[in-house]
C-alpha cells in the first residue's frame, strides 16, 4: 500500500513476479509479464487453459499482493443479467407498500426503489466500489444469458474528453476501436464532453 492508503500495482513484470511469488503464486515469465502489462494498461485479462492450471488462483493472488478487493462472479448455465449486476429484493418492497397505508403510489414507488431494497450482485457490486478491486468472472464460457446480445455499458465520471479530436498517432483511437467492433457486427456509441465524463456503450449481436 502507497503512504496515501492507494493500491501500489506493479511496476515492472520482475515485481509482478515477485509479488506473486509471495503471495503462494509462482508465476513464470509470460504470465508475470501479461499480469503487469494488464494492470499497467488498465486492461481485462483473459485465461484460458484446462482446470486446475491456476486461472482463478492467479486473480486471487493478484488481490493479494495488491491489497485490492476481490469481488467474484462465478458463471454458470442459467446466469442471466439480474443474479449478474442487480436485483430487487422483492418480498421487503411489498412489506414497505402494505405498510405505506396512506401514501400515494408515487412517495411509495420513490421509497422502494431506493438502496436500501436493492440487492447487488458482483458486477454492480464491482462497478459501485471506489477502492482498488480486482473482478474474476470466472467459468464464462459456461454462461447461457438468454438475450440477443452481449451489452457492456461503462459509465466514468472523471474529466471527459473531445470525441472529435484525432487520436495521437501512437493511440489505437476510437476509429480503430469502432472498425473492431464493426468487423464483429456491433455497435459503439461514445458520449464524453470535457468536465462531464464519458460514457461507452458496445452492444454485440451473437
């Protein structure tokens, strides 16, 4: 941990190694390298492999070594979208309406959907945090959502950015990353103007 409580990630992928090592992970050179680069590009990492070779294990170590929070979402056939991000928790709105005798239905439904009724699961409960977290969804191959496509929506409401700037030349930029997403029939949509943040939302046909 930094002197300001801030998560120290790794600065090289010899401290990657090392640090895993520490934590009981002994990581060889391509997968310590990968594992800077990912926290260093602020990027997602993808395992595959047979089980038991160490692709949970290693999100766990990550965590470790880190001092980050691990939330985990563990996949399987029949997760959708509500055990995912959020649910309501049903059986309490219902107790607050019998006892809202009185109150007219639009002070009930601004008091039922509120925090307190709502129950998160891993990826809200991911997206929602302010400290360090390290998300493992894990098993996602074996996940059978029910919908026509694949929707990832990130919301950041930091310091925004010109949409219609060119990028720098050594930048992939947001007409690579549109052509990308094109080639695989989807749609990218990004709002951002500066002080007010940015939101990007890619929708994939499957």
């Amino acid at each position: 941990m930094g002197q300001d409580g801030s998560v120290t990630w790794f600065s090289s992928p010899t401290d990657a190694a090392e640090r895993l090592t520490a934590t009981g992970y002994l990581a060889d050179t391509a997968t310590a390298t990968t594992t800077y680069l990912a926290g260093a590009l602020e990027k997602p990492l993808l395992l595959e492999g047979p089980a038991g070779v160490g692709k949970t294990e290693l999100a766990k170590a990550v965590a470790r070594s880190t001092g980050a929070e691990l939330v985990r979402l563990q996949c399987y056939e029949g997760l959708d979208e509500a055990r995912a991000l959020y649910e309501w928790n049903y059986k309490k709105q219902l107790l607050r309406i019998q006892a809202s005798q009185g109150q007219t239905w639009d002070e009930t439904h601004d008091d039922i959907f509120t925090d307190e009724f709502l129950l998160t699961r891993p990826l809200l409960t991911a997206i929602r945090r302010e400290q360090p977290t390290v998300l493992l969804i894990d098993e996602v191959d074996k996940t059978d959502v029910e919908v026509e496509g694949l929707l990832l929506e990130v919301v950041d409401d930091g310091v925004g950015f010109d949409t219609t700037a060119p990028s720098p030349p050594d930048r992939f930029g947001l007409r690579g990353l549109r052509s990308l997403v094109r080639d695989v029939g989807g749609e990218l949509d990004v709002t951002s103007a500066l002080g007010e943040g940015t939101s990007v939302r890619m929708a994939v046909r499957r």
